[in-house]
C-alpha cells in the first residue's frame, strides 16, 4: 500500500474530473487508521520484538502518509469542505502512533527516523495548522524530536530537521510581523500563529536550544550538509535577538585568548548587512 501512495514519475496525475486522487487517500487514510489502532492496543514488548512487531509497521504507514502528503495528487482542502473526516482521523492516528514511541527509538532505528522526518517536513510545510492544534505536550514532544535529530550523522535526517524547523520559524517570524501590521487578516490563520507564539513563549528555551546546536555544529564540528544548516539559522536569530548575542558572547570567550578575535570578526561578517526579514536573498547572504 505504501507503494502505491507514491506518485513516482508522475504516473498517480488522474483526469481532472477524476476524483481517483482522493479515494486512494481515503483508503489509505483507513487503512493507516485501523493499523495504528491495532498496533497501540500491543501494550508494552520486549526489545527484541519492538521493531518487527510494532516500530516496523509505524515506518510503514508514515512513508505511506509521507507519500500522500508530497504527491500533489490530492487536495486535502476538499476533506474540510466537505465534511469528510478521512484526512483529521489520519493525522490523528499520526499522533497517537507516535507518542507511542520513546525519542531514542525513533532515532535509533534507521528506517523509521527516515520515514518520520521526512513526514513531518511536509506537514511543516503545507499543514502548519495542524501542527500549531496539536496539544502543548505533542508539540514539546514533536520540536524536542526536532531538535535530537539536527545532532544526527544521518544527513537525511538533520537535513530534514534543519527543513522542519526553517519551516515552523518562517511561519512563526510571519505571523509576528503580521502582527505589527495588523491588516484584517483571517481570523483563523491569525489564531493559529497566536497559539504558537504562545506556546513558544511559554517555552522560550526550545528554540534557544536548537539555536545552540546549530551554532556549535558550524563552528566546532565538522558540517556535511552546510547549506540545510544555514536555512533556519537566520529566523532563529531574528526572533531570538537577546540570546543569539548571549550565545555569540559564550562562544567566544569559549576559545584560546589569541582565538578570541577570530571567531567575533566571524561573528560580525555573519550578520553584516542582513537585515531584518526572511527574504531568499538576505537567507543566502
């Protein structure tokens, strides 16, 4: 089934008046659902039969889902219009799956870190609005996930963390300059970006954190996927202005005296004339 989701080399593009796009979503979106219901009512399982019992299925349906999401065969808008509960009722057994599973599983097991990253890029990108209802602690949970998987020697992964977090950033840095305009937005776009804020300023040091990892990967380490890296740095600075100066002054006087003025001056040509938004040119400089 997770095959069949994937529109490779476009071959799932139906007729314009065909509706085939959305009944294989519906399927699948069943199919995901009674599986993960299946799956959770396991209870608890030894570490040998974790993976091939429980932690292996998960991979699948979220490569299944991933595939759906990307294949620009279905236009999920539809399902709310509609009245059709397909697409909430995956999402949500997306969530309940996944709570199901410690941090250091979802790392630890190849095939399902690069089925879940990859998945939550896409719902980063297009479905922010689910991510910003997802209950305080899911949200802790999928940022914290977030953040362990930048670290990662999987470049698939941090890659896909780096994209995920660029994402949330982005839509949390617009939401706030919209605020300082205040035109007569929707509603529902604005509370969405309201719940965030608030979220993130009850939890200040989650992208405080990220932003240090970050920092301490291109200085110290040896950085394989540079440009990924670099995508979020800049939305993660802005919004964060007090602590990006707290974390450049740690940095510095981390290092040798004769060092010391190396690493400012890098510091200072970072930030020359990059101003204050999140436009491709100003990312690229």
């Amino acid at each position: 089934m997770a095959e069949l989701m994937q529109n490779r080399s476009q071959r799932l593009n139906f007729d314009v008046s065909s509706p085939n796009g959305i009944l294989l979503f519906r399927e699948a979106s069943k199919m995901i659902c009674t599986y993960g219901n299946q799956i959770l009512s396991l209870g608890s399982l030894s570490k040998d039969q974790i993976y091939p019992m429980k932690l292996k299925g998960i991979s699948i349906c979220y490569s299944a889902l991933k595939s759906a999401l990307c294949g620009n065969y279905v236009s999920f808008g539809v399902f709310k219009l509609y009245g059709d509960n397909h697409f909430d009722n995956v999402l949500q057994a997306f969530v309940k799956m996944l709570l199901s599973v410690s941090h250091s599983d979802l790392l630890q097991y190849r095939k399902l870190s690069q089925s879940y990253y990859p998945l939550l890029e896409c719902l980063t990108q297009d479905h922010m609005s689910f991510i910003t209802n997802l209950e305080p602690p899911v949200l802790l949970y999928v940022l914290t996930s977030i953040s362990e998987g930048l670290t990662t020697l999987d470049t698939v992964v941090s890659s896909s963390c780096c994209t995920s977090l660029d994402y949330i950033v982005t839509y949390l840095f617009k939401h706030i300059a919209k605020e300082g305009k205040k035109p007569l937005r929707c509603r529902e776009a604005t509370q969405a970006g309201q719940r965030l804020l608030h979220f993130m300023q009850q939890n200040p040091d989650v992208l405080q954190q990220m932003m240090s990892v970050l920092m301490n990967t291109i200085v110290f380490e040896d950085c394989r996927n540079q440009w990924s890296v670099s995508r979020p740095l800049l939305g993660l600075i802005l919004l964060n202005e007090k602590y990006f100066s707290e974390l450049r002054a740690s940095l510095i006087n981390s290092q040798p005296l004769p060092k010391q003025e190396v690493l400012a001056q890098c510091f200072r040509n970072l930030m020359e004339g990059v101003e204050q938004n999140l436009s491709v040119k100003n990312r690229d400089r």
